[in-house]
C-alpha cells in the first residue's frame, strides 16, 4: 500500500510551477493529497480546495503589535480554513509549501514528519516598505525561527537565501532552483531585427518599463511581454507605451505548458530585477531556466546568483545596471553572431539547467523522511 502524502500550498497549486513539479515528482510513487487554490493538479488522489479569504485587518494587526504572534498565525482565514479541511486525515508526510503553512502542517503530526520547501526569504520579503519591515518582518522572522527547525528538512530556491535561513534559524537548508523541465527544442534562427521577450507578472517593481525604454533607446530590436495581469494599472500603461511604438508588444499570458514553446521564437530573453530588497538581489527566477528550455540567449542585470549562471554557460550578457541606458548600451554592441552563439550555449546547457537534477533533491528528502 503506498504511503500517504500531503502537499499544501496556500497558492493556485495546478498552476504554481514549483508545486505542481512536485505534485507530478510524487503522484507516480505515493498517495497523492493536495491542499490549495483552485481546482486540482493532475493525477492526485484527492485535492482539498480552499477559497482564498482576506485577513482580518483590525484585530490582525493588534495581534502583531502585541507581537502575539502565535495567536495572530491561527487567526488567518486561510490557516483555518486549511485546518478544517484537513481535520481527521491522517499522512505519513507533508510537503509544506512556504512558511505560512509550516506550522499548520506541523500541528497535523503526520506519522513520519514534514518538509518546508521555502520559495522566498519570508523575513524580507517587502523590507523596502517600512511598515511592513517594522511590524510584518518579525512576524515571519518568529515563525521562521519557531518552525522550520521543526521539520526533518527544508528546502528553499537560491543558495544565498539558504544561507540566510540556516543563519537565522539553525536549521540546515537545501537548495532546490526553480529550474524548468527539460524541453526537446532547437534554437531557431537569429531573426532582423533580433527578438526580445520577457514574461511574467505585471508589478511594476519588476522593471519593465526599464526594459521598454531600453528596448525603444537602442533602436536595433523588438519587445514582446506576455505579462499577468497582476497590476492592472500598470500593465494599462504598458499597452499604451506599446501603441505609441511599433517595438513594443503586449500579448496575454499564454499557459505554463505552452510558454516554453511560445518563447522558442524569440532570440533573447531579458529581465532587469533591481535589488529593491533582500530577495530581489538573490533571486534566481524560474524565468531564467524558461529562457534556457526555450533556447535564447540570456540578458540579465548584475543580480549575482542570474549573473554566475549566465557567465558560467556564456548564456548571454550581463549589464552592468538594472536602467534602460544599461540594457541599450548591451543591445547596441550585440552582434547577430554573438546572439546565435548565446542560443546554442542555452541547447548546450539546457539538460544540465533543467529541473531534472533539481527534482532528485526533492526526492532525496522526502525518501528520507519515508523510510525508504
């Protein structure tokens, strides 16, 4: 009989790319029991949907101020809502995704014991706005400090960030990337002139109208943003920076299975993440690993866990800033050649760059806990 397993997330989990590679890693081998957003993941033997609830501001925030935050963890909705879904179910493991649901997974004393796969630094995670680094940072920091050394592992997505947790709360912390699976694609051609493209949210702390400006300043390439619409404000602005010059295009998000494939057309993907806060500057996006299974060359900002990987596998260019004079100054001085050269560096590396390897860690851990 196979053993019981539990993934939570209190996010859309069939279309959470991390989650969902390992709801598709552990289906094959265990008893499969997702707890999350939205419908349920392909192949689990049950799923558990949770309606999103929104905090109880007022008496939330007096509880964080009284730093009683043990009492503040158990009032949000979602947390309860998880605890009533599961109450009487019993597993042998749980896979618990992000701190949030760390010590619920905790509280359910699954026979054999629990993992914390962590996919941001959570103590930093907005420290650019003060009010949440004065009264929301510690908050994470307590259950950070509190739980994780709870688990029998943790795992989280950038070897910077690991380290900051073990520093921090004593626990030892894996790194699993947010690599994406392999793809048998080929590069295409270098098109005339060369292609940009840059996916993902629409928050306009990510930078893209650097991008946009870059792209417009330098003259010699083509944008296209397949962009969520995450900041609907701002993705507006973003389709009329787009009408007012024919460089620029916006399309909708197209779905995770078919990004890979709508990317492939492109020569070169970009991303200019400013370090505006902890994990911004450590960050190793899953966009990158995207590009790379697309087969494009890669430009990045000096973020240094993109740039090491960028610089190792001669993927492309790192500029030298994060504004659009510095993503102008890089287009202007590529050559076709030298683009065509990126793209058949991402084919060569895309095996070793994919989530395959990553995956294997996730396996290890949670084999461990299982006995096997």
């Amino acid at each position: 009989m196979s053993k019981k397993l539990l993934i939570i997330s209190f996010s859309p989990i069939a279309r959470d790319a991390r989650v969902l590679k390992q709801v598709r890693l552990f289906t094959p081998k265990y008893e499969v029991t997702t707890c999350g957003f939205g419908p349920a993941p392909e192949g689990v033997k049950r799923h558990l949907e949770l309606t999103h609830a929104t905090l109880p501001g007022k008496t939330w925030d007096a509880l964080l101020e009284l730093k009683a935050y043990k009492a503040g963890y158990w009032l949000m909705p979602d947390v309860r809502n998880a605890a009533k879904a599961l109450k009487g179910l019993k597993f042998d493991a749980i896979l618990a995704d992000d701190i949030d649901t760390v010590p619920l997974a905790l509280s359910l004393r699954p026979r054999l014991g629990v993992h914390a796969d962590i996919h941001e630094y959570f103590p930093r995670l907005q420290e650019e706005r003060a009010p949440w680094a004065k009264r929301i940072g510690p908050w994470y920091l307590w259950l950070c400090q509190r739980y994780l050394p709870r688990c029998q592992s943790v795992t989280t997505v950038s070897k910077r960030i690991a380290q900051e947790y073990e520093v921090q709360t004593g626990a030892k912390v894996g790194v699993v990337t947010n690599a994406t699976p392999y793809w048998q694609l080929n590069p295409t051609p270098v098109a005339e002139p060369i292609r940009l493209v840059h996916s993902g949210t629409s928050h306009r702390e990510r930078n893209i109208e650097a991008i946009v400006d870059g792209v417009i300043e330098a003259g010699n390439c083509t944008l296209d943003l397949y962009l969520t619409p995450n900041d609907p404000e701002h993705l507006e602005h973003l389709k009329q920076r787009a009408q007012e010059n024919s460089a620029i295009t916006v399309h909708p998000p197209v779905p995770y299975e078919q990004l890979i494939e709508t990317l492939n057309g492109y020569d070169l993907g970009v991303h200019l993440l400013p370090p505006i806060n902890f994990n911004f500057a450590n960050a190793l996006p899953n966009k990158l690993f995207d590009f790379v299974q697309a087969r494009l060359g890669v430009v990045v900002g000096p973020s240094p866990e993109m740039a090491r990987i960028v610089n190792e596998a001669g993927l492309g260019v790192v500029a030298p800033g994060y504004s659009a004079s510095d993503l102008a100054q890089v287009l202007k001085g590529l050559t076709k050649a030298q683009v065509q050269e990126f793209k058949a560096a991402s084919h060569a590396h895309a095996r070793e760059l994919s989530a395959d390897s990553q995956l294997l860690i996730w396996e290890r851990y949670i084999t461990k806990i299982m006995g096997e």
